[in-house]
C-alpha cells in the first residue's frame, strides 16, 4: 500500500495536469481546435458556477455548438438590466488569436472574481456576453490536413455559376501538408518579380511601361476544364459580411442575403434579445482602433461615424494603441457587411473592432521593442533554397536595371519576409519547381507565404498579445455608463405641496447614449419616473425623458406635486445601456 503523502503527491499532479488542460493553471496559451475551446469553456462554467454561464446559441451544419458565454453575478433577472459589453470572435473562420484572446479573458475574469476587489466590483455591476468563435466549422480548416486557409462557413455555393457547386477547390499538389501558392510563367501575366525580393510577386504597371510575367495562383489543378484554377472551391459565407449595413447582394462571400446564415441569425437575434448591451467588441478583419475612423455629420443613409461620437473612437483608439505598445497609427479599414459597423450604424451601439493581429502591427511592434524587422547592413539575408528557380531569378535581378528609385508598392510584405526569415521561417515556403500536368511547357513553382501567415501568428506571441488586449477588455467594461440619483432636493411649499428637484447622475465615462443610438431610435432615452399618480403631478411630468447624459455629468429634474398623508414617493431611473436604480424621495424631512 502507498504511503498516504504519496497518494496525495499523485492526486495532486493528475489535478494540475488538468488544470493545465483547461486552460486554468499554469498553461501558456495555444491555438484552440473546436474540441479544445468547447472542453476550456465548459470548465470554466463548471469552475465557477455562481457567475459564468454557458450555453449553445445554435449548431452549425457540420453539428459543432455556437458557444455563448456569460459573466455575472447575481439572477438573471438582474444581469439582464445591468449595463452590459459583449465580445465577439472568430466569426471570420481565419481568426485564430480571437478565439484565444476571449477564453484567456474570460478566465482572468473568472478567476480573480475571489481575490481581485476590481474584477469583483466590476462582475457584480456588469454583464459581459461573450461569443468566442461564431464560426467553427471554417476555424477547423486550421487544424487539418492539408491546412488551407478559408474565412467562410462550409456550405456549398455554386461561386462560379456553372451549376455545379465546389467542384473546383485548391488540391496539395507537392504534399507537404499545405495548400500556398503557385506561380506559373506566362507572358501575358500581370504579375511582374518583385526588383527587391524575387520570392514576392508584384502586379505590373503597365502605365509605367512594366510587363508582367507570371500568374498567381492558390495550389491545385483546373479540375472543371474552364482555364481557371481553384475558383470554385469548399465553402461559401463570411459571416463578418453577412450584416445589412453595407451588405453587398451578389458578393460572392456574402450569403444570398443579410443575416442569412443560422449562426449570424442566431447573432443577430441575441443582440436584439439584449438592449441593455452598451459596448460590443468584435475581433474580425475590420478595424476601427488601429486608425481613427473619419466621422461626419449625420445623413442618411450614413456612410461614416456621426461626428458626436467621433472622439470616442478616437480617445479608445489610443488607448488600444498604448496597450498594445504601438507608437502610431497604422492603415485600417472596415469591410461591408460586418457585425461591427452593424452594430454602431444600425444598432446604435459604441462597437468597437480589431485585427488581432497582423503583419502590420507585428512590424510595428518589433520597432517599438527594439528588435526592428529590418536586419543590419552587415546582417546576412536568408534567402529561399537555392534551387534551380532561384538562381533563375537571381540572374535576372543582376541583369535587369536597377529602379532609380525605391519601390515600395510591396515594402510591407518585404519588411515582413524579413521579420519571418529571423523569426518565423515556417510562415513562407520557399519556391520551388513543380512538373504541372496542366502546364506542360511552363515553368511552375510552388511556395509563397504560408496559410495563415498574414492571420496566426507563432504560438510563442500568444501570451503578451493576448494579455495586453484583455487588459484593454477590462479597462472598456469599467467604463461603461452608471446611472444613479447624485441628490434630491425636496422643498415643502405647504398644504402637502412639495418642490422635488432630482439629479440624475451618470458615474460612468461614456455617455448614456451616442448620437447615432438617438438618430436610429434603438436606443431608447433615459426615463425618471415618479411613482405617484398622475393627478398629483403639478407641476412636471410623471415620466421624464432624458436625452444623452454624458459620463461623469447629471440632469436635473424637477416636480411639483401633492402628497397628502405620504412620508415618501418612490423614484425609479430605468436607462437602456447604464442600468436600472430606485430610491426613495423623503417627504417628511423636507424644509419650508
């Protein structure tokens, strides 16, 4: 028989082990497969019953659940009024950090509520809705053989109008477990090698007298005999272009019309199902917080920010940027048909989005650190293997004439083959030959940038990336708008006829509601009630609508009523975004 602090070292060992499986101990962050996030996520609900809450919000096609987290103290009924935030991720079936970026913050959330005074205060006043991967079935192309990169959902669409549906797909010609690219050689191509880096392509500007060389190509076969490659592949729907506003008909990622899919419907009905979501945050393509987004004022149908709620985005833009470690602004623009710009321009509602990571920001993150992405002169450059194709294109940079000046159409992608050479080799195939039996006497080379290069980053970045963005997600929830009674004046005016003056008060620091929540009507103003009957009333109304009330401001609003043989009246406040509160108005006490 085992000694019993042997026992006890072994029962000890198996519960971190666990722990460590579910994300909870010890575990530094890794992408997470389907599997994974829905073992994490159930944990994390069976670890701390008393605030998080996990439900299916549907099931896709490929039978995987929709999860939908929620975090909370207290009965439904009262999280259901408190201000809330909901975040979004993964409704691009490419985004892997998203996903990571949620469960890791949702953990933190979960497991400081008992030991972090902040993150308790902030659990007992605020819900937080969290959709950490809308699209699962797209997401799981990251996990499998060969891996390819896909944003949309599976369901098959006739993309090219031939009647048939993903009948021409991209195929792992050389097989190596990845579906890149192929360039193939053609004279009549619009593609020209790039005069600085021969491993990238670049278009040809004809009005600048260049001649392009090469096609581009994903990697496969022409499998329905049409002279074009791959275009008709698995797959149909972006679920980040699926929303109405900006939706685009006919688009052929776009779904045959908005909100058409079961999981953005399933979406989009929660958000209506919850008008008491002040703030979204949506991890996608689009991105308003790298950039400040232009603002204009208000038309309809509105094509940019309204110009009231401009400096909003513009003052969490920046701070976004100093939690990430970023020193500028970087290019970013939004896409149509997004939850995102959904949520603001059609919901009213301060909606937030970002890339989660991108070449980009890992370019201008490596400067800021002090390990620039551009080598030293003296550094030397990893170039691709020296095969046959490469020492063709050497040969050519040497003899073709060198530009006057710099090119920069394609100085991103350059600064980031640099970056990937000294720190991510496996985000680029090198280029090699490739015998294509649909190009007999062409050359074709198989490489490019990897699936997922320009999306996922190393699993070693995880962990700061991911810290800093749940530090900004906690800093966005405190903020969120608080109404309450800042004081009550009440003055006896004689004969059971008081003056009550009440300031209504917003402790929070965004407003109540943002100009574009008022232009569209859904966000409903603030109402201040006096709960007396209307004959009483002499002066005022018994509900009063307040417009915007701005963070860390009040209103004042006033009555004159009659209240014979009554001690006290009660005051309810009932705002859509900043809460419900009620106090009473003592009468008793009042002051001729």
């Amino acid at each position: 028989m085992l000694p019993r602090v042997s026992l006890f070292y072994f029962w000890l060992v198996g519960l971190l082990w666990m722990l460590s499986g579910w994300g909870l101990v010890g575990a530094e962050p890794a992408y997470l497969d389907h599997k994974t996030l829905t073992r994490d996520a159930r944990a994390l609900a069976r670890s701390h019953p008393a605030i998080v809450h996990l439900e299916s919000a549907c099931v896709t096609t490929q039978k995987n659940d929709v999860w939908r987290l929620e975090l909370g103290s207290g009965p439904e009924a009262e999280r259901r009024v408190r201000p809330a935030m909901l975040i979004v991720a993964g409704i691009e079936g490419n985004d892997q950090v998203g996903p990571v970026s949620v469960m890791r913050w949702l953990e933190t959330l979960a497991g400081g509520y008992q030991g972090d005074d902040r993150i308790k205060h902030l659990l007992d006043t605020t819900t937080v809705y969290a959709w950490p991967r809308v699209n699962p079935d797209a997401a799981g192309h990251f996990f499998a053989k060969p891996r390819v990169e896909i944003a949309t959902n599976d369901k098959p669409v006739d993309d090219d109008h031939d009647g048939l549906v993903d009948e021409d797909g991209p195929e792992d010609l050389n097989g190596d477990g990845l579906i890149t690219w192929m360039r193939v050689e053609d004279p009549e191509g619009e593609y020209m090698l790039d005069p600085v880096d021969a491993r990238l392509l670049l278009k040809a500007d004809r009005f600048k007298g260049e001649r392009g060389g090469w096609q581009l190509w994903t990697e496969g076969r022409d499998n329905d005999g049409d002279k074009r490659w791959n275009e008709d592949g698995p797959g149909g729907v972006n679920f980040n272009r699926n929303f109405p506003y900006g939706y685009r008909f006919f688009a052929t990622d776009a779904g045959r019309h908005p909100i058409s899919e079961v999981e953005t419907r399933a979406l989009a009905d929660f958000v209506i199902a919850h008008p008491n979501i002040a703030v979204a945050f949506t991890f996608g393509a689009a991105d308003n917080l790298v950039q400040t987004p232009k603002g204009e004022a208000p038309k309809r149908p509105p094509t940019a920010l309204h110009e009231e709620d401009l400096a909003w985005y513009r003052e969490l833009g920046k701070s976004w940027r100093e939690t990430l470690g970023l020193k500028k602004e970087l290019s970013a623009s939004t896409e149509p048909g997004t939850f995102s710009d959904w949520i603001y321009f059609h919901r009213g509602r301060l909606s937030l989005a970002a890339r989660p990571w991108s070449p980009a920001l890992q370019l201008e993150l490596a400067k800021t650190q002090g390990t620039d992405a551009k080598p030293k002169d003296d550094a030397p450059r990893k170039e691709a293997a020296p095969d046959d194709s490469t020492k063709r294109d050497q040969a050519k940079d040497k003899s073709a004439d060198k530009p006057k000046e710099t090119d920069n159409r394609n100085e991103e992608d350059r600064a980031f083959l640099k970056w990937i050479d000294q720190h991510a080799t496996n985000l680029f195939v090198p280029w090699k030959k490739f015998d294509h039996p649909d190009f007999p006497t062409q050359t074709v080379e198989i490489g490019g940038f990897a699936p997922y290069a320009r999306t996922a980053p190393p699993p070693a970045l995880l962990a700061d990336l991911t810290e800093k963005q749940g530090r900004f997600l906690t800093e966005l929830a405190g903020k969120l708008p608080r109404i309450g009674v800042h004081r009550i004046e009440v003055k006896h005016l004689g004969e059971s006829v008081y003056d009550i003056t009440a300031h209504i008060e917003n402790t929070g620091v965004l407003p109540t509601q943002l100009a574009q929540g008022g232009l569209t009507r859904e966000v409903l103003p603030t109402r201040v009630i006096l709960k007396t009957d209307t004959k009483n009333i002499l002066s005022g109304q018994r509900t009063v609508m307040l417009d915007a009330i701005q963070g860390h401001a009040a209103k004042e609003v006033r009555w004159v009523v009659r209240a014979k043989g009554e001690s006290k009246l009660d005051l309810e406040i009932v705002s859509a975004l900043a809460g419900h509160t009620q106090t009473a108005v003592q009468l008793k006490q009042a002051q001729r």
